[in-house]
C-alpha cells in the first residue's frame, strides 16, 4: 500500500454499469481523481441479466471529476446470452431461500472478459493501483498477475459466507442455540457450493489464461486484495467476527448527504409508538 502514500499515484479504476453500484463507487473515484491522482477508469456494461448498457451520464461524471474513461472492449456477446447451465446444489436444483444465489455466481462469467481488459490496459499504461468493484474478480486477478496492489470495493455487504453470521440472501436473523448455529453453517455451505459450482470455473479460466493458479474456493480472490472496503457502515451488517477476513473494512457510505433534505416524521414530537417494518416479498410465478 506504500504506492498510494505518493503525491500523485497512477489509479486504475474498473466498475461496471449497474442499479446501485454507480452511486457508491463513482464518488470513491471522484474523490481520488479529486486529491490529484491519476485515475483512469475502465467501464463496462451491466454483469447481471438485467444487461444494463454503459450511461452516457456515467461516463460524463467520471470525465468531469477528472478521470480519464475507457470502454471495457469484452466480448462480442454477453457472457450470459449462452444460457449458461445453472449446476445449483444438487442436478441443478436450488433451496429455495437461495434462489437469487445462482444469479449472483454467474456474473463470474466476466471475469475473463475483465481480466483480459484490465490486462491490455495494464500492458498499455502502468498503474500504481487497481479499484474495482468486489464483483469484478477478472479485473482483480489482473491486478495480482501484475504484481500491483488492489482494492475491492463493495457496494453491498459481502456475499462470501463468513463463519458465526447468517450467509447472504435468505434474510435470516442471527442464530440462537445449536440448532441456529447448525442452520447458519448448512446455508453458508450452500452459498459456497452454488458459487463453485456455477461461477468459480470461469473464474479459474481467466486466471489461467493470466498464468495464475486456480482458486478452491469460489470468494478466495477477495482474499488477494490489499483491502476489501464495504462502503457501507459496520452497524448495518453482522457484527463482525474475529475469523473475519483480515483486509475486510467498513468504511461507510460515501454518498454526499448535504443536499438531501432531512426526514421530518409525520408523528408528534414525542409520540412513543413502536415503528413496524414490514417486508414484502414478490411470490415467483410458476
């Protein structure tokens, strides 16, 4: 990390065009380019289904705080137009409070695209940094194949399992007693079997091709960055666990809160009646 204590480090920035990643991860590279780094930032279009192409106003935001923006050129077709073929936990089959887990493995299918790009850029200009969204693996396997120091920053709270919290997605609160415990550490093995099975063999095949060794594990690249920085406050996920990863830290949001207009209740002052929070679930159709 000693490469970002310079007056002026080369930044590397790759994010991808998304629903709620833009807005956290946009003003962590403004700010840098703001300090007087050099960031230059490799955009590219959404990971998920959803396919959501590159926003002009993206690219003109990261062009107006200072950045120098470049297109990701990845493949022809997405990754996902193949269909690929969700292995599940079992033939395919999935729990169903882990339906969205397969969704979430798949968008390893970029991760050749982006280590390949990130690469070229790599080879075209060095850089002192790489910051990419936590998503983008590709992109920090690039950054480990040459050797510089990178920073994964997550937009929501990680979806690696981590013993002694509830796993990613079901909603579950923590665990009581041995039988919760038992729960918690059944669907964390879920969560990371779903991720191997469908997402980490294209993770492996960007690696290869960057003369990497290949990951056992489906959340084990996060493992190679200098720091894992969930853009979020600590109060709003688990409390954190000692046999937490080492380079994982909550640093807060950085969204800028000075122009949004306070929250007035539309209740007395005083008023002492208990809030509900009430969740709706959409019921997937057959």
């Amino acid at each position: 990390m000693s490469t970002v204590g310079r007056s002026r480090a080369r930044i590397l920035g790759a994010m991808f065009q998304g629903g709620g990643n833009v807005s956290l991860i946009l003003p962590v590279l403004a700010e840098l380019a703001a300090r007087g780094h050099a960031v230059r930032v490799v955009v590219g279009p959404g990971i998920r289904r959803s396919r959501l192409p590159v926003n002009a106003d993206l690219l003109s935001r990261l062009a107006d705080a200072g950045a120098e923006v470049l297109s990701l050129h990845g493949p022809a077709t997405h990754p996902l137009d193949a269909e690929p073929r969700i292995r599940g936990v079992v033939l395919g089959w999935t729990p169903g409070p882990f339906r969205g887990a397969p969704a979430e493995a798949l968008t390893s299918l970029w991760a050749p695209a982006w280590a390949e790009g990130v690469t070229a850029e790599l080879r075209r200009a060095p850089a002192d940094l790489v910051v990419a969204d936590f998503m983008l693996q590709g992109a920090l396997a690039a950054a480990e194949a040459a050797r510089i120091p990178s920073i994964a920053l997550a937009h929501t709270v990680l979806l690696r399992p981590i013993p002694g919290i509830p796993p990613y997605g079901p909603g579950w609160a923590p665990a009581v007693g041995p039988l919760g415990r038992f729960r918690d550490a059944l669907g964390r093995g879920i969560v990371e079997r779903i991720h191997r099975r469908d997402g980490l063999p294209a993770l492996n095949r960007a690696r290869a091709a960057l003369g990497l060794a290949p990951m056992r594990l489906a959340f084990e690249q996060l493992d190679g960055a200098a720091r894992v920085l969930v853009l979020a406050a600590s109060a709003f996920d688990f409390p954190a666990r000692r046999d937490a990863p080492a380079n994982l830290c909550y640093v807060g949001s950085p969204l800028d809160d000075v122009t949004v207009l306070p929250w007035m209740p539309p209740w007395p002052p005083g008023d002492s009646r208990q809030l509900v929070v009430v969740v709706a679930r959409a019921r997937r159709q057959a």
